[in-house]
C-alpha cells in the first residue's frame, strides 16, 4: 500500500498529466483557429473595402464621363444656337466632342416639329435608331416641355450594343426650342472608362434587371463569388454596376502548410480525446455547466435589451451588462440596491416608487411601463419596462424580472413625425388648390386637404368615398388639363399624375386650381379683342372711302360709256349684234368688278367668328393692293412684289390676312410720308420657308427707335399724331390665332420690315384652337 505522501503525489501528476495536453491542446487550437479565422477575415475584409472603394470610383467615373457628355452637348447647342450650324466655332465643338468621346456614335439635331435638320454622321449606321424612334421622342417632347436635359430608356441596337441617349435643348431667339440628341454606346464607354488597374481586379459588368448590357473582363481569369454591385441612375433606367472579384490561386507551399498544420491538429485533438476519456463524470459535468453558464451570460451580455432582476423584498441580485451601459453605473454600484434607486430622477421619483409597489406587489401591467430614467452623468431618458415573476428550476417564485428598452430615440423620432405631419397637414390646408390622393386600382380617396373637402361638399368626418377622375390620366406623363363643374358652376385646372403611396401602392395625385375668375377674364378679354377689331375695321373703312370711291368710279365710267355705246349702236338702221354683245358683255364684267369690290369691304367691315379655308395668298395680295391702289398713286409709292412662282395655299381666315395685310401695307405707305418721292418704295415678298409661309413688308419710311419697337405692339400705343393704337396689337392677334409669328425689325436701307409666319398645314390638319 502506498504511503499517503506518494499517493497525493501520484493524483497530482496524474491530474497535470491529464490537464497539461488538454490544455496544450485547446490553447493551439485556438489559436491556430484564431489566426486562420483572423487571416480569412482580414484578407476578405481588405477585399471587400478595396472591391467597395474600387466600385465606388469606378461609379463616380462613369457618372462624372455622363454628365461631362451633357454639359459639352450643352455647349455645343448654346454654339448651334449662337453661332449656326455652318460656324467654325461650331464644327471644332462638334469634332473635337466626336474626337474625344469614342462612346458618341451619333449627334442628331431636331426642331420643334420633330424634323431632323442635321446629323452626324451624316450617314445612318441601319441599326442605329433615329429621331423616330419612340424613346429619342419621348425625351425630344420632354426637353421640348422645360426639361433641362433628359435621358431616354436603354435602347437595345444589337444584342451587343445598348445605347444610351441624352437630349438637350437648343434655345433660338425667335424659334423656340430645339432639341440636340446624343447616342451613346455603353458598352464602348464601359470598354473606355474602367482603367486597366479595376480590369486586372475586377470583372466589370453593367446590368439592367438581371440583364447584362455590357462587361469588360479577362477570359483568363475566373470571377469568384467574391462582388459587390452599386445602382446607377440615368435618367429612367435603374442600372447596376457590378464588379466580381478574380479568384486568386493558391501556392502549393500554402497548402501545403495549411494540409500539414491540419494534420498536426487533429493528431493532437485525437491524442486529447484519448486522455479526456478517462476524466471522472463529476469533471465532464462541471465542464458542461460552466459552458451552458458562459452561454447564459454571453448571451444575456449580447442583448441591448437591458436586464435587471430583483428578490421578493426589492433588491437587485443580477444586472446585465446592457443595463449597467444604460444607466452609466457599475455591476458592484447595482447589486443589492433598493429602493430608491440610483437611476430614479428626483423629480419622477414618486412615479417610479408606485411603479416598484406596483410589481412588488403582483400588480404589473402586461403592457408595460413608459418611465423616465436617469444617467449617472444626470441626463435623463425614457424607457419602456416589462415586468414578470421569476421561477426558479423547481417552480419556486423566487423574485420579480424586468426588461427595460431605452425608447429616448424612438420618441423623438415620433414626436418629430408627429410634427412633422401637422406642419404637412397646415401647409396642405393653406393652400388655394383642392389637393386629393386617391388609390389607382379601387378609386379610394386617401387623402385630402380642406379646400378640396370644401370645393366638392365632402363633411370634415367622413368614411370612404371613391374619387372619380375628372381628366384623363397617363401614367408616364403628368397631365395638365382643364374641368367645368357643372353643379357648382365653376372651372378648375386640374394636374395628375401617377405615384406612389406610404405602402408602396400605386396612387394618384390631383391638384385642381379653381380658374373661374381667369376663365371669366379671359372671356371678358376676347370680347373685347373682338370689339376692338370690328372697330378698327370700321376705322380703316372710312380711311379707305376716299380711295374706294375712286375705284368705283373706274367701273361705273365704264358701264356708263358701254351702255351710250350700246344706245349708239341701237339707233342705227341697222345695228351691229356682234358689237352690242360685245359692250353688254364688258357692262357685265365691269358690273362683277364693282360687286367684287362692295363685297370684299363688307366682308372687311363685318364682324363674324373666324372661319378657316383654303386660300391663296397671292389672290389675297391683289385684293389688298387693289383696296391701297389709290392710296399708293395718291402717295407716290413704288410698289415691288416679289413671290415664289409655286407658293401652295394656306388655310386662314382670308379677310382677317387681309386686315393684317392692309394694316401693315397702309402703316408703311404713311411711314414714307416724309421721305423723298425718288426714295418712297413699297417692297412686299411672298416666300415659302421651312413648311412656312414668310411675308415681308418692306418701307423707307423714317424707321422706328429701339424704344418705341420695345411698345409698339401694346395696346393703345400708336406713333402716329391721330390712331387708336390698336391696329398692330390685333395685327399681332389674328397672327398669334393661326400659330404664327409677328415682328418687326430695321430696314439697313433705311426705314422698317414688318414680318410675319404662318404654317403650311394640309386641311385635314387645320383646327380651330
């Protein structure tokens, strides 16, 4: 039997025999773990902030490359617009834009019709889409609406070449807008843009709901599952920027390293399993606990939760780790408090103790408790507490366990929402227009402001109503239109336009401004516009009866004379027939001419709606020239009419053109009233211009200042010693109402050009506006 001594000695040795390998083991293990975990992390997380940064470079690149082909498309068309096409200014702009951007694979140039006037390059690639296509017209009538540029939907040429377009306005002094597109090829920009550096890294890949449109890669290397991707917005399209990580290869020596270290690991694991074997149940349990122990705490130490747990008199035995974090005092400062306790606010510190009674004594609301905290710092905050018995493992109620949540966030974030919504709500309530959101799908009102409860008797409580539109919608345009209340007598302009709900459904949006009082000006105005031409008719009559007199004494004289003729020719023995029809057939013509002649200073003077047909200028010309034929001999004037042989007809309102023509021709015969006779010409030119008749009216008067064409087509603004100052404001008017365009500009030979356009539409396309 062995000594006690020896034996104590032995059961050490044998207990440091059978704890030194176990604890060798689970130290290398651990650590050789740790490092390889440590190395993989580290080497993926410097990959994943390099791919991030990388990607994120790669992004603004492109973007930027985008927006500097905007802003030079905008200095091209500022240059188009300035200069011309044909300006040496604008072709360097054109061709070094072209040089420079290898991506450009055409520049087309559209007015406002939707007429292509230029292009580069002049000769159409077949696949490439031109300014038909319905995506370049949709961004085409957008920057035509007052978009400063816009982007159209991907356009798929090829399968291998997606284009992007870019439109931009081109602003003319008397044209209006037009539009400058440029077609972009991504994949040629992606080919371009990623730098050699992001290429031997990365895989890069432009995607567009799950389709590719382009990539730049090596195809010998293989993409890992290593990526990342990143959203591009361009205009309507939701793109993706993706990059894949290239698989890197592993050395041989790595490997093998790793394969060894491997081995030596489980040689050493299997050699600890072998000893621990042999350790008494009492040990294995132990170990089992101080696991699930150590588990219990690190996940209670993981919650933001805080945890506090109190004995059936009120003292604290156990705080986790959030808790302590919350209130700013230690695990030793916590355990074994009571009441009061160090986190209770001396102001609330009454709340707070009928609180404590209240879970104490069994009374705890399920649904919780909203109460005010205090730091040791002294800041307070709110918090949210749970409160429930504590079981122990036998089924002893041993306490009272609480779960706090620091809300402090959260109200504040709810009280800002709050005030948020009722700064929304008193905004929307200000405004003069009836605002509703209604659903797109079932009709339902969700939301409305006063005006629009007002405007259409909808009481301040109400229940579900269905809001019926009252303009048509488009879901891709806003639409702008007008509505007449028939019950309450009013008209409104109404704006739709589809969006999206706090629910992320499909909504509508209408703002409907009431215009009655505008509707009843506008009507108001054009009565008297109306009263103001009949009077300026009348004007121009009396102006113009000396002048017709004498035309009608031409005809009358002549009528005269055949019919003695005629008397003469009867009171012969024997009359000559051929002779009498002959004069009875110019008596009838010359009647026609003086009818003619009644007829058109009726139709002048005759107050009436404008009504359209077809008319040929050069027979409205004559007719005016023959009313100032007098006026012109009288005066002296050389008259000159220069037109284009084939000029095609228009459809207008011809006695309102020949108002305007009369007007404009009678202004310039009495500008040149101070002019030397030798000097006094009347230029008038007919040409056709663009799908647009032009007239010119050309005088050598004494001209007008810069300050008074700035005033001379406001209304009762007149040069002349007598006038109503009337006339080239409704001149302006008649022009305006059949789409065309009215100025006035200096004569470099001295005197002014008063100058005119009107379209050249075919008759099914004319309308009364």
């Amino acid at each position: 039997m062995p000594s006690p001594r020896f034996g104590t000695h032995k059961t050490i040795e044998s207990r440091w025999l059978l704890t030194l390998p176990s604890f060798a083991a689970a130290l290398f293990s651990l650590a050789l773990a740790i490092f390889l975990i440590f190395t993989a992390y580290s080497d993926r997380s410097a990959r994943n902030n390099s791919l991030t940064q990388d990607l994120l470079w790669q992004k603004q690149a492109l973007t930027t490359r985008v927006d500097n082909f905007t802003h030079q498309l905008r200095t091209v068309a500022a240059s188009m617009a300035t200069d011309g096409l044909a300006s040496a200014e604008f072709t360097a702009r054109t061709l070094s834009l072209l040089q420079e951007s290898p991506e450009i694979i055409a520049l087309e140039y559209v007015d406002e019709t939707g007429r292509q006037r230029w292009r580069e390059p002049e000769i159409k690639v077949a696949e490439l889409p031109d300014y038909r296509h319905p995506e370049l017209i949709a961004i085409r009538d957008a920057v035509l609406a007052g978009a400063p540029s816009a982007y159209s939907k991907i356009i798929m040429v090829a399968e291998d070449m997606p284009v992007l377009a870019i439109a931009v306005p081109i602003t003319l002094n008397f044209n209006g807008r037009h539009v400058l597109i440029a077609q972009l090829n991504l994949r040629t920009m992606l080919q371009q843009q990623v730098p050699w550096w992001i290429a031997q890294r990365y895989q890069i890949s432009l995607w567009q709901q799950e389709k590719l449109l382009a990539g730049r890669f090596d195809r010998s290397h293989d993409a890992s599952h290593l990526n990342s991707s990143i959203d591009l917005a361009w205009g309507p399209n939701q793109l993706k920027l993706t990059a894949h990580v290239y698989a890197q290869k592993r050395d041989n020596w790595q490997t093998a390293l790793t394969l060894v270290v491997g081995a030596l690991s489980l040689l050493m694991l299997a050699s600890t399993w072998a000893l621990r074997r042999h350790i008494k149940e009492r040990q294995r349990t132990e170990a089992q606990l101080r696991q699930e122990q150590a588990l219990r705490e690190s996940m209670e130490n993981s919650l933001v939760t805080g945890i506090r747990a109190m004995d059936l008199e009120g003292r604290l035995f156990y705080v986790n780790r959030a808790f302590c974090e919350m209130v700013g005092y230690s695990q030793e400062k916590l355990l074994g408090a009571s009441h009061p306790m160090p986190y209770w606010p001396p102001e609330d510190i009454e709340e707070c103790m009928a609180i404590y009674r209240a879970i104490l004594s069994g009374r705890a609301d399920s649904t919780g408790y909203q109460m005010r905290f205090m730091r040791s710092n002294g800041e307070r905050f709110d918090v949210r507490l749970y409160a429930t018995k504590l079981i122990d493992g036998e089924g002893v109620h041993t306490g009272w366990i609480s779960a706090i949540y620091d809300i402090t966030e959260l109200q504040r974030e709810r009280e800002a929402l709050q005030a948020s919504h009722e700064r929304f709500v008193a905004v929307l309530n200000g405004l003069d227009a009836a605002v509703s959101v209604s659903d797109a799908n079932s009709g339902e009102l969700l939301l409305s402001n006063r005006q629009f409860d007002r405007a259409f008797d909808i009481p301040e409580k109400h229940g579900r109503y269905c809001n019926i539109p009252v303009v048509s919608r488009h879901k891709r345009l806003p639409v702008d239109g007008e509505w007449f209340d028939d019950f309450h007598q009013r008209w409104y302009q109404v704006k739709s336009r589809s969006s999206v709900w706090v629910d992320g459904s499909e909504v509508w949006l209408e703002i409907a401004t009431d215009v009655t009082v505008l509707k009843t000006a506008q009507e108001q105005e054009r009565q008297q516009n109306e009263q103001l031409q009949q009077t300026t008719r009348l004007i121009s009559m009396g102006e113009m009866a000396s002048s017709l007199a004498h035309e009608l004494n031409q005809p009358l004289a002549a009528i005269a004379s055949y019919a003695t003729g005629c008397r003469n020719v009867l009171s012969q023995a024997e009359p000559n027939v051929a002779q009498l029809d002959q004069a009875i057939e110019k008596m009838a013509a010359q009647a026609k001419r003086a009818g003619q002649i009644i007829r058109g200073i009726r139709e002048f003077v005759q107050r009436r709606a404008p009504h359209r047909t077809r008319c040929e200028v050069s027979e409205l010309l004559e007719t005016v020239l023959t009313l100032l034929g007098a006026e012109i001999k009288k005066a002296q004037v050389k008259l000159q009419v220069e037109r284009d042989p084939e000029l095609p007809a228009i459809y207008a309102d011809a006695v309102m053109l020949e108002q305007v023509m009369f007007n404009l021709s009678k202004n310039a015969i009495e500008a040149m009233a101070a002019t030397p006779v030798k000097d006094r010409a009347l230029k008038i030119i007919l040409r056709k211009q663009d799908e647009m008749l032009a007239v010119s009216i050309i005088d050598r008067g004494t001209g007008i200042s810069d300050e008074q064409m700035e005033q001379l087509f406001k209304p009762f603004y007149t040069t002349k010693g007598s006038g109503m100052g009337m006339g080239l404001n409704i001149c302006r008017s008649i022009i305006e109402h059949h789409q065309g365009r009215l100025w006035v500009e200096a004569n470099p030979a001295g005197g002014t050009i008063f100058r005119f356009t009107l379209p050249l539409v075919l008759e099914n396309e004319a309308y009364e506006p």
